[in-house]
C-alpha cells in the first residue's frame, strides 16, 4: 500500500498566494464598484453634503418644489462636492453649479451664495420635472446637457416612434454617466 502524504506549502507561500488572490479580487471587482459609483473621497463629500443638507433645510425645498427625496443632495454631491466657492472651467459656479445665463434667469445674483443657490436649484429642478412630465432622467439631462439639447432630443422623430425618443443612450456619455452618477447618489441621501 502507497501512502500518500500531502506537504502543504511554506507560511511565506500561502501568505503570498492569499495576497495574490486579494490583489486579482479587487482588480475583479474595481469596475463594480466603479460603476455603482465609489471614488475615493466620496465620504468626506457626503459629510460636507449632509451638513449644507441640515443647514439649508434641503428636504424642506424637495418637498415644497415637488421634487423627489435626495435629488438636491445629490445634484449639490456630484456638482460641487459641496464646496459653495467651486468654479467649473466652463464658467458654472457655487453649490449647484449655475452657469451665468441660468442663473440670471431664476433671480440667482450671487451665485455662491449656499442659501440663495439651494433656492434657484430647487426651483430650477422643480421647472424641469414638471417639463418632462416628473421624468428624473430627463429632467437631469436638461440640468447636465441642457433644456434645449433635451427638446430637440424627445422630439418625435419623423416616423413617429416613441422607442427613440427616451432612449438614454443616445444622448452624450457625460450626460448618461451624470444621470447613473445622481441616481446611485440620491438613493444614498434618500435613505439617510
């Protein structure tokens, strides 16, 4: 009879076979997490986010303006990171990242003003919901890519197919990954 004998290897080798899997677990698993929406520095934002969330009652905007739950907190997360004196290079300023003409447009003076920013983003959001019949896609895209740029795209197109009309993918891959980025984010400030 053989017997067998089964010699297990070294510490230093199993140590270096666990660290082997870790390491190709988290590359497995790195655009995952990516596409739920983890960056590094998510949580010291979202502290920054639920303290302006307290101090400028943004449930309260939500609920008088129709809009639903988490929706400010996230445009402000993804906008600003809750930095009310963040520029953009094209010219967007403050919390929620108004550009200029916007701004203008819903009485916003100051645009890094925090109180007067949550105002007009709260009631901006609000006119974009009711204009595409409380479609939260659309009425981000419209924030991200424009009110114009959104109407010429939900256009019923020349054969009359409303597949076309609503499909998300045709629209710029910033916009798709705005939209995806504040939906994953509202349900965290949802939530909390």
């Amino acid at each position: 009879m053989v017997k067998l004998i089964y010699r297990t290897p070294k510490k230093r080798i199993q140590w270096l076979i666990m660290s082997i899997a870790v390491v190709a677990c988290a590359f497995a698993l790195w655009p995952i997490l990516k596409e739920l929406g983890y960056q590094s520095g998510d949580d010291a934002v979202a502290e920054r986010v639920y303290e302006w969330r307290k101090k400028l009652k943004l449930e309260a905007l939500e609920k008088d303006n129709g809009l639903p739950r988490g929706l400010l907190s996230a445009v402000m997360h993804q906008e600003s990171a809750g930095d009310p004196n963040a520029q953009s290079r094209a010219g967007a300023q403050g919390l929620f990242q108004f550009m200029r003409p916007t701004a203008r447009d819903m009485g916003l003076a100051d645009r890094t003003h925090p109180e007067e920013s949550a105002r007009a983003a709260s009631e901006y959001l609000n006119k974009l919901y009711e204009r595409y019949n409380n479609n939260v896609e659309l009425t981000l895209a419209a924030y991200n890519w424009g009110m114009g740029n959104v109407d010429n795209y939900i256009k019923p197109k020349t054969n009359g197919s409303t597949y076309d009309r609503f499909r998300l993918i045709k629209m710029p891959e910033e916009t798709q990954n705005y939209i995806a980025r504040i939906k994953m984010l509202r349900t965290t400030y949802y939530l909390r």
